[in-house]
C-alpha cells in the first residue's frame, strides 16, 4: 500500500506554505516529515488528513483512490484532549467517531492502556495526568481503531527516555503490520532513530524525499571522516574539500567533484600521522544541511 | 448520522456529568421558587386600587344595560369602587384592535369591553385580566340581562374557572405565578438557555480549536456533520436544562406551575426556531475566533442582543398591538422571546403567527447556510503552535 502527495501546493493569502511536495509513504515502513519550525510540516498534514484541501495536487491511496476517515489515526502536536473528561470517556469518544462501537472501544481500550502502563489512571481525568501520561492517552486513541494510515506530530513530546523507547516499539510494530506511518517531527537530531525513509521540508518547499538509506548512501559519498593530527588549517588549504565538524582529533569533512582522494591521503600522510580514514556515516541532520545547501 | 449524535451525546455528556453543574441546574430553580412563594404576599397591595373598565359598543343597549345596574358590586374599605366604568362612546372603528389598544396606551384605561351587534370582544391590560374576567363574570350574573353570548365568549377564550381571587381585586401569590410569573418565565428561560448554550459553546469551541482537539474531530468526521453535531448537542443539553427546571418547578409549585399555559405547540416552535437561529449565529461567529478571550468577548457582545426583548417586554405585556410591539415580534432577532409573550397572552392574530413565524424560519435556514460557511472558514484557519 502506498500513500501518494501528488504536487500539493497551499497558500494562505500571499503566503505560500507549501510549493509543489510530491512523495510517497511506503507500507510498513516509518517515514519522517521534517524540517524546522514554519516548514510546512503541520499544513501538509492537515491536507492529508483531509482537515483543508490543497489549492492544487491531491493525495491518492494506492488501495482506494480517497481514503476514509476511519482509517485514519492521528495524534497532533498539542495533547488534543478533553480535559475535564476521564482517560476512558476520551477514549472511548474518539474510538466511537472513528466508527468503533462502544462495546468494541471499550474491549481495545484496556490492552493498549496496559501496554503503555496506563491502566491505574483509566478513570483518572485528563487534567491530572502528567504531559508524558497525556502523550501516551492521545497515542492510544490514534491507534484504537486499528487505522491503516497513521499520522504523528511530534509523538515524542513530554515523554521519558524509557517512553520514549516503548514508544518506538510500537511504532516498529505497526509499521512491520503493514501500515503506513508518518511521524513529523523538528527534532532532527532524534529521527535518525526511527526513520525508513525521510521527506524533508523548508519553508513549504520539499528539499528531499528518499528512503534513510538512499539519501544517506547520497551524502556519505560526498563525506570523510578521518582522524589525525593535522591542524584545521591542512583541511582549509586543501582544493576540494570543507570541515563540517571537528573532534579533538578527527574531522569530518564534505568533499566535492574537484577533491582528489590520493592526493590528499598521500599529503596528509607525508606531513601527519594518520589514524584513520573512513567514508562518513550522515546523520539526518546533516543531511537536511547538506540537501538545504544544494537547494 | 452516527457520528452527528456521537457529537450531540459527547456534548450533553460534557456538561451533565459534572456534579457542580447539575447542582446549579437543581439549585437555581429552587431558589426563584423561594423568591417566588415566599416574597410575593406584597403583590397584593399593588393591585388594591380601582381599575378602570371602558365600554364600547356600536349599539347603545349593553352600556345601558351596565349603567342601570349603577356598578355597585364591588368596593373597597375607603369606600371606594373597585372597578371604573369608562363610556368611551358611542363609536364605530374599522381597525378595532389598534383604536382599542390606542385608547388603553394613552388614556390609561385597564379594561376595554367592546360589543358589536351580538358579539363581545374583551380588550385588557394583559397581565391583568383574570381580575377582569372575574368582574364581568359577577356582572353577568348580577344583572338582569341575559348575557349568555358574553359568558360563552369569557369561558371559550379565557381561563376563568381557575382563578383564586381574593377580596375586591386583590391578586393572590397563585395568581401572581400564574399571571405575571408565567408570562415572563418563557421569554427569560428562553433568553437564558441561548445566553447560555452560547456561551458554552463559543468557549468549549475555543478550547477545541487552541488544543487543537478540532483536527482531531475533523480528522473523523466532515465539518458539516461536526456542525450538526453541535447543534444538536446544544439542543439536547437545552432540553434536559429546561426538564430539569420543570421538573423542580412542578415539584414545589405543585399544580400552579405551567411553562406553557396557552398553546403549547406554537409556544414551542417559537421556542424552538429561536434557539436554532441564536444558536446557529453563535456558531457561525465562533469560526472568526481562535482564543478564549476572544470568545468571551464575542460571546458577551452576542449576549446583550437578547437583552433587547426583555428591555421591551413591559411595553409588549401592556400594549401587545402596538407598533413597536408589532416590529418586535417581525424581527427575527426579538421575535421569539416577543412572540413567546403575546402566545402566553393570547394577544396574537393567525395573520402575525404566520408571518412572524415564516420570517423566523426564513431567517433561521439562511442563517443556519451563512454560519456553516463561516464556521468552515474558520476551520481553514487553524491555529499552528
């Protein structure tokens, strides 16, 4: 199954949120929308989610050429509850627009508040649970009723590294059941993580959208790493090639079409010790950086 | 369908399920119920003054019939009369009812009975009739004259055997509920309940869109069936408001309590389309509104609009057929509460049920098309965090 933007564009009067995104979402695997803050991340949601229409493009499911609502489950940025109404009502609520019935709602409910170690505050109102505990209350109704296209804003958010983990673990899961699932997030440092593939944003504009691998594959060839004891200026001089990052004494360095490798491993060795020399493995970060300088 | 009553529960549900708030609901009642029961034997002094009875007729023999029995029948301990027998003449009037309801504004006259040929029609001040009808009652059956078409008029059109007056004209607490209280109940129950379902909502809406619960919603339903569902939901959290208020009322006022006294069906479409007017103009406005500041104040704004009726109602309880009162009940923003009144006094003609009434509805259906434009557009512009 496949969840196709198919050339969205969106403005809001003269502002322009969102410029041509195309890509695709792959079944099974967890794909990441992102970029920083103002890229377009929420809009392009709500588009999906069929909250706003495009003023151009469309979104095709490779199964049904418009999805349903029910088959939707999406957790926004903000903890999106009712918060004078308990755990199980809010619950229950959100299972039964989805289609669910009450009995069916109330069967799936228990299993899910376990899993996430809820159960204690089933009858606890939302206002006095904690942010992580309301986190993992709005992750349970996005998932209640078992969507096939499952849409995160920022899932992370108020939760504890041992959530966090857990978190991730059924994100795992229900990729590996066949659903799509696309988690937003600015936090780039924290998507490498999760990520199969990534479709990063800028100001409304797509800069990438490629499978981990690939994108990672791209940059890495156009990377160095290596470590030694020459001084920051050797790198400088050297026609080709720029420091991205600098660790005591190993460097990480971004090469273009003019760098000559033997060249520069043999004017390093003549001059330097060299410790090692190895082809970069390219955070998601600094793929956003680099995909942001070719743009 | 099912999810515009999942909405319309999950309101209901919102509201009835806090203690605090089904406490208010009880409690208030309860306590006008006291106001009412036991703060209402001064009334009684009010009305211990004599009340001024017109006479007209096309023909001369039922004020002469009035005239030979020299009105003697009630009295005051000063001594004085308790009813003034007025002749405003010997007149023919085409338009019947705005002469009569001229002659009542400007001369002070209480009571105007007007007879053409065989027929009787009975002019008062509205919230003081019974005492009226007890006196032609009395009059009818203390005088010689056959009057029996007067007496059928009286039974047919007004409730007489009810009444529980004591001495002379005085009006007994019963009365008071039943006369005054009565007529003002509707109209301020009505006022109340869209001030209030309003106000809930433009703020829960508020708070739905701030912590962005509104994406969830409209992620599982259509925003048409979103909007249905509110208005739903604002109508049956009313509906339990008003059951629960009448439950109480009926509980402690026993048998003197009516909400509707007079033509229930047409009071509550009144009712009805008024709250479904109001309603949809919250709605509609709570789509220009993105904070809960916002809503306050748009809400208190909207709130004052309803003021407007009240404002007008003693001149609409005293002069039902005037011309302010006429243009109270064709604009559909003071109609239902204006209308609600004049339905209670039996002061409306089929001519002005139906107009007032189609301009309601008219008015109703567009706005209800305008507030489901506006509420949409509103949701093009959700907040972003």
């Amino acid at each position: 199954m496949l969840l196709s933007v198919n050339n969205i564009s969106k403005s809001f009067g003269s502002k322009k949120a969102l410029v041509n995104i195309t890509f695709s979402a792959l079944s099974g695997k967890i794909t990441g929308l992102l970029g920083p803050n103002g890229a377009g991340k929420t809009t392009l949601i709500r588009i999906i989610l069929g909250i706003i229409p495009p003023d151009s493009g469309n979104i095709t499911n490779s199964d049904i050429k418009t999805f349903r609502r029910y088959e939707l489950g999406y957790v926004p940025e903000e903890h999106a509850l009712y918060e004078k109404s308990k755990v199980f009502d809010n619950l229950i609520y959100f299972a039964e627009l989805k289609g669910l019935s009450k009995q069916e709602a109330s069967l799936r409910v228990l299993p899910w508040l376990e899993k996430l170690e809820l159960t204690e505050y089933k009858n606890s109102y939302i206002e006095t649970l904690s942010k992580g505990n309301r986190q993992k209350v709005q992750l349970i109704a996005s998932l209640l009723h078992d969507p096939r296209i499952i849409i995160w804003d920022e899932p992370f958010s108020g939760l504890d590294p041992l959530a966090r983990e857990k978190v991730i673990k059924i994100m795992r899961e229900e990729a590996e059941r066949g659903k799509i699932f696309i988690v937003s997030t600015h936090q780039l440092d924290s998507a490498d993580n999760f990520c199969d593939s990534i479709v990063l944003l800028h100001k409304g504009k797509l800069l990438l959208s490629d499978s981990l691998e690939n994108a990672g594959k791209m940059l890495n060839d156009n990377y160095l790493e290596v470590s030694t004891d020459a001084p920051p200026q050797f790198f400088v001089e050297f026609s080709g090639c720029k420091i991205i990052s600098q660790n005591v004494d190993s460097y990480k360095i971004a090469i273009d079409s003019t760098f000559d490798k033997k060249k520069f491993i043999a004017e390093l060795n003549r001059n330097y010790d060299i410790k090692n020399i190895a082809t970069g493995k390219s955070t998601i970060k600094e793929i956003f950086f680099h995909s942001l300088e070719l743009s | 369908m099912k999810n515009i009553l999942n909405i319309a529960l999950w309101e209901l549900k919102q509201k009835f399920s806090k203690r605090a708030y089904l406490y208010v609901t009880v409690i208030t009642p309860l306590i006008l119920i006291f106001l009412v029961k036991f703060t209402t034997g001064g009334v009684s002094e009010r009305s211990v003054s004599p009340v001024t009875l017109g006479l007209i007729n096309t023909e001369s023999s039922f004020i002469n019939s009035f005239r030979s029995l020299s009105f003697n029948f009630g009295t005051y301990n000063n001594p004085q009369p308790d009813i003034i027998p007025v002749n405003l003449g010997n007149v023919s009037v085409s338009n019947k009812i705005s002469f009569i309801d001229s002659i009542m504004g400007k001369s002070g006259v209480d009571y105007i009975l007007f007879k053409d040929e065989n027929s009787y029609e009975l002019i008062s001040r509205y919230f003081r009739r019974p005492s009226l009808i007890s006196k032609i009652e009395m009059f009818t059956s203390l005088a010689s004259v056959n009057e029996n078409s007067l007496i059928n008029f009286s039974g047919n059109k007004i409730r007489i055997s009810t009444l529980d007056l004591n001495t002379g004209s005085e009006y007994s607490t019963v009365d008071f509920i039943k006369n005054t209280v009565t007529i003002y109940l509707l109209p301020i129950i009505f006022i109340f309940v869209v001030v209030f379902a309003g106000n809930s909502f433009i703020r829960g809406f508020a708070q739905e869109r701030q912590g962005r619960i509104i994406e969830i919603l409209l992620s599982s339903c259509s925003r048409n069936q979103l909007f249905y569902g509110k208005i739903l939901g604002l109508l049956l959290v009313t509906v339990v408001h008003i059951f629960i208020w009448w439950a109480v009322a009926k509980l402690f006022l026993e048998n003197n309590f009516s909400l509707l006294t007079t033509s229930p069906a047409l009071g509550g479409l009144f009712f009805t389309l008024g709250f479904l007017l109001y309603t949809a103009l919250f709605i509609g406005l709570s789509g220009l509104i993105t904070t809960e500041n916002e809503a306050q104040h748009i809400s208190s704004n909207l709130s004052l609009l309803l003021v407007v009726p009240l404002v007008f109602s003693t001149h609409v309880i005293a002069s039902p057929q005037s011309l302010l009162s006429q243009i109270l009940s064709y604009f559909p923003l003071t109609s239902p509460p204006v209308m609600l009144i004049k339905i209670q006094l039996e002061a409306v003609s089929i001519n002005e049920l139906i107009i007032s009434g189609a301009i309601l509805l008219v008015s109703c259906l567009v706005l209800i098309k305008l507030a489901v434009k506006y509420f949409n557009n509103g949701l093009e512009n959700l907040p972003n965090t």
